[in-house]
C-alpha cells in the first residue's frame, strides 16, 4: 500500500478548505471567521502628511491609544504628496481586511474633490468612516503690533484703496477658503498670498508683510502668549478651548461662519462589517477617556459626538461645502 505525502503548501491547501467547510457547516460567513481573531497582527496606520504636521501628531496619538484595546500596535506610516491624496489613494486601494486604515482630513475627504481636476479615489465610496476624531478651529490671527484690534478694524482697511493680504498653506488649503468666506463677509479687496507651508506663512505674518492668516491654535498659541500674534477671531461657531477668550466670527456679527479642518479614521470600503464593529469599538473606547481627551485639546482638537452612520453624511455636506468655497475662490489643481 502506498503512503500519500503532501508538501507544506499541500497541507495549508488542505486546512484551508477544511476551515472553509467547518465555517460553512457553522453558517459562518469567510468574512466573520477573520474578524473572529482580528487583530491578530500590527495594523498600519497611513497619515498622507509628513512627519511633524498637526495630523501625523494626531495620529500617534490615536496609534498609542488604540493600540490598548485592540491589542496590537497601530504602526503609523507616513505618506505624503499630492495635498494627501497618495496616501489616501494607498488605503482607497489595499486590501480591505482592517491591518491598514487612514487618518483622513477635511483636505483628503472633503477640500480636495472639488480642488483637483482628476482625484485617484472616490473620497464617499472608496472608503467607510471608523471614527470622528475631532476638529480644530482655527483662528484668525494678525501681528501683535498690528494696527487691527478687531474685525471691524480689518473690515475697514479691506475697503481703502489697497486693502488687505493674507497668508495661507497654500492654494485650496482650509486657511487659503477661509479667507475667501470672510472676503465675502466683510467685503473689500483681500489678496491671497499662497506659502508652501504654514510656518513660513505665520512668519511673514508676524512680521507685517501680511496682514492676517487663518491657522490652527497649536501652531499659533505659543506665539500670541509670547506676544508676537494676536487673534481677532474664531473660524468654529462656537468659540476655542484653547483660546476661550477669541470671539467667533459669528459671535461678532459677521454671518454664520463655520468652518473647521477636522480629522476621521477610515477604513477601505469592503471592510467586513465585524472588523469595523472592533476598531468602532475601540474608537469609542479611546475617546470617551479624559487622558486622550486632554492630549487632543492640547493640540487644539475639540469633539463632536457622532454616531458611525452618521459619518458618511456628514462627509457628503463637507464635500458640498468646501467645493462651493473651491469654486468661488477660482483655486484648482491639476
């Protein structure tokens, strides 16, 4: 009688259908006998900005958190190009299993599709929200030296020959659309001056060779303390924990005036539904803890309560929102 002998890839072969066959006499779906065990390795974490930026400092916040209750660690790789849309594209496109999810942003998910001419994802149906992590208002700031004391005081310079500049990140960035909602607020002529990034553009403004900029309270806290900034309002309805005693906009009679760059953790669309049901869970868990909620508002980031079905519409308004701004201010990118 001859002994049959299997190979190592013969064997695997072999478990594999016989796991395919218990899971189909149980009436487990594929899907759920993967999450059963899921995580059962490092999940990787995309952040499609570089090192050093508000959302890869976000990021590893959550990474270290998240890590707890899932109970692996959340590797944070950081992709960036393209105003975030190479590591968006990246997880838009990988294998649907939960070991690699986004942190996405109001730029990724919501500025731009309607900023880029050709976007490589579908920001709505290549990707399912895991989580909201937060929002940071940002604040209108000026020189300290500067002769705007209020916006009443920029209203009226807007309207002198001349006018006003402002500085931005860049073209279609949230602070580059924010001062194109406030141009339509208050009136006159305010001339966008574009920087390739944020400091550079905070500088010239502390200098005076910009008038003002919009930019989030961790980058421009430790200055108006020091006494090189000051903040003439809030972008948020309502006002900043980190600058509680700023004005909104709207508090100051101006309109309503909302408009916040916020951060969501996504997972590719396909996700099965009892992996996204753990990070869901995790998420929750995370957020609701005062220890993550004190090292969030320290880098500006406040909360807003919403529930996991929830997301995808707000995503959808966010969309319609910031490409309204896109098209008025004339912004696009190739």
């Amino acid at each position: 009688m001859k002994h049959l002998s299997f190979g190592s890839g013969q064997v695997l072969a072999r478990r594999t259908v016989l796991a395919a066959l218990v899971s189909a006499a149980l009436g487990l779906a594929p899907a759920a006998v993967l999450a059963q065990d899921y995580p059962s390795r490092p999940v990787k974490l995309v952040v499609p900005f570089g090192a050093g930026t508000t959302t890869d400092i976000i990021s590893r916040i959550f990474a270290e958190a998240l890590s707890r209750p899932l109970g692996q660690s959340l590797i944070v790789e950081n992709r960036a190009g393209a105003g975030g849309n190479i590591g968006s594209d990246l997880v838009a496109k990988s294998t649907p299993d939960g070991y690699t999810i986004l942190m996405g942003t109001v730029g990724t998910h919501a500025i731009n599709p309607g900023l880029y001419k050709r976007m490589p994802y579908d920001a709505i149906k290549d990707f399912t929200p895991i989580a909201y992590a937060g929002y940071t208002p940002t604040l209108l700031v000026v020189a300290a030296n500067s002769s705007l004391k209020a916006l009443k005081d920029l209203q009226a310079q807007a309207a002198k020959p001349g006018g006003v500049s402002f500085a931005s990140a860049g073209n279609g960035t949230s602070g580059h659309l924010a001062g194109e909602l406030l141009k339509a607020r208050l009136g006159g002529e305010m001339v966008h001056v574009p920087y390739k990034e944020g400091g550079l553009a905070m500088s010239d403004v502390m200098s005076g060779q910009v008038q003002f900029m919009f930019y989030h309270p961790a980058a421009v806290m430790p200055h108006i303390q020091s006494g090189k900034l000051r903040a003439l309002g809030v972008s948020s309805v309502r006002r900043s924990i980190a600058a509680p005693d700023v004005p909104s906009i709207t508090e100051q009679g101006f309109g309503e005036f909302d408009l916040v760059p916020w951060f969501m953790l996504y997972a590719p669309a396909g996700t099965p539904a009892p992996v996204l049901a753990k990070l869901r869970a995790a998420a929750a868990q995370v957020l609701a803890t005062p220890e993550l909620k004190t090292r969030l508002a320290a880098q500006g980031l406040e909360m807003r309560d919403f529930k996991p079905e929830e997301l995808s519409a707000f995503n959808r308004s966010e969309i319609s929102k910031w490409s309204e701004l896109v098209k008025r201010s004339g912004a696009q990118i190739d």
